[in-house]
C-alpha cells in the first residue's frame, strides 16, 4: 500500500519551529525515569516488564540484572494491548524504519498529528542513531483544537531504563525532540457489556516462534 502520510495544518502553538526562547520558553520534560532498582517503573500501569509477545524483545538490550529494554519491544508491546494480532510485527526493523514497515506491512497509517494509542516515530540523527519509538498516552488540545503538548512512554535500550515524557510541538530542547511521525495501528473494537464487565485490553495468548 502506498505511504498514507495525512498532513497535518498547523499543530503548533505559538512558539518558533526551532524552539522557543525568552520567559515563555517550553522545554521537552521528563516526567517519570525508570532506577537502576525499578528500571520498569515507567511503564508499570501497563504490565510491561521488558518482553513482548511478538518476540522484538530479542533486540532488546539486556542490563546487568538481567532486564531486557528495547523502545521497540514496549512499542511491540503496546501494540498486542490494543490492536489485532498482525504477525507482521515481528519483522519490523529498527525503530527508524518502524514507520515505511507499518505503512507496507501492516493496515497502520501514518500522521503528522498524534492520536492517543498512536505509536510515536523518530527517524535517526545524530542523537538517535536507530531512531526511537513511544506509545503516546495522552494530547493535549487547546480550546480551538491546536495540540499543545503530548505525553509518550517508552523503554530505551541505551539507558536501560523506562521513562514518561511531555514534548512540545516544534520544540527541540530537552530530553527529546518532537516526533517526526505518528503511526495508527488498528484498534480492537471495545469489549461488550459496559461497565458490569471486565472490560480492558488483554495481551493476546499468542505467542510468535522466535529466538528467546
């Protein structure tokens, strides 16, 4: 299928594309990173603790207590939670190549504009140098629609450590950039019965043949 790339109108607030600077400056924050005695401590509310059941784990960097950290594994992740199983996933690449894997392996499309449940996608540079993914857990819009901020969790393999961060569009300071796509995967259709029932995500009892 061809790139489903949706432009998006201006998503920005009012600072400048490369940052902005002054007494209104905003600043890319982190608000939650994982110790070397809860490394996973970002990422609790969701169950994960390094493995996924699409086996992207076995890229995963392994830290000296023996605890796997991937961005990819936690994007893997998130993705068996909310969306049907596509086994496809666990082919993808490197986080940079997550986006050109979903649009042509997958029914995912691609945006300028983040969704909650979307799967957010840095390209490599010179800070990333595979590129970086994150599950974007809530956007925040102003009164006319604008996004102001997004909130991402994510695993990252270099640091060993899981974190929770608020970016700013256009905004390059801080502990990262604003991301350069945003990757909608299907969704599960919600669970019947209302508010008596379970309810919930369920990650699916599937597990793909892979190397451990």
């Amino acid at each position: 299928m061809g790139v489903k790339l949706i432009l998006a109108a201006a998503i920005g607030i009012t600072i400048s594309a490369t940052g902005a600077t002054g007494a209104f400056a905003l600043t890319n924050v982190e608000e939650c990173t994982g110790t070397a005695s809860n490394r996973y401590r970002c990422t609790a509310e969701w169950g994960y603790v390094g493995e996924d059941p699409y086996n992207v784990d076995r890229f995963s960097t392994i830290a000296s207590d023996g605890s796997k950290h991937g961005c990819t594994s936690f994007a893997a992740y998130m993705v068996a939670r909310l969306s049907p199983w596509m086994p496809a996933i666990s082919t993808f690449d490197s986080a940079q190549y997550w986006d050109t894997d979903a649009d042509t392996r997958t029914a995912a499309v691609l945006s300028a504009v983040p969704k909650v449940g979307d799967i957010a996608q840095w390209n490599a540079d010179s800070q990333l140098t595979f590129g970086h993914v994150a599950y974007v857990m809530s956007v925040e819009k102003s009164s006319t629609g604008r996004v102001l901020y997004i909130l991402v969790a994510d695993d990252n393999g270099g640091r060993l450590v899981t974190t929770q961060r608020k970016l700013y569009p256009g905004v390059r300071t801080g502990t990262i950039s604003w991301p350069d796509k945003f990757i909608t995967f299907p969704k599960n259709p919600p669970a019947p019965g209302g508010s008596g029932g379970g309810g919930g995500d369920v990650i699916p009892l599937i597990t793909p043949i892979g190397i451990n």
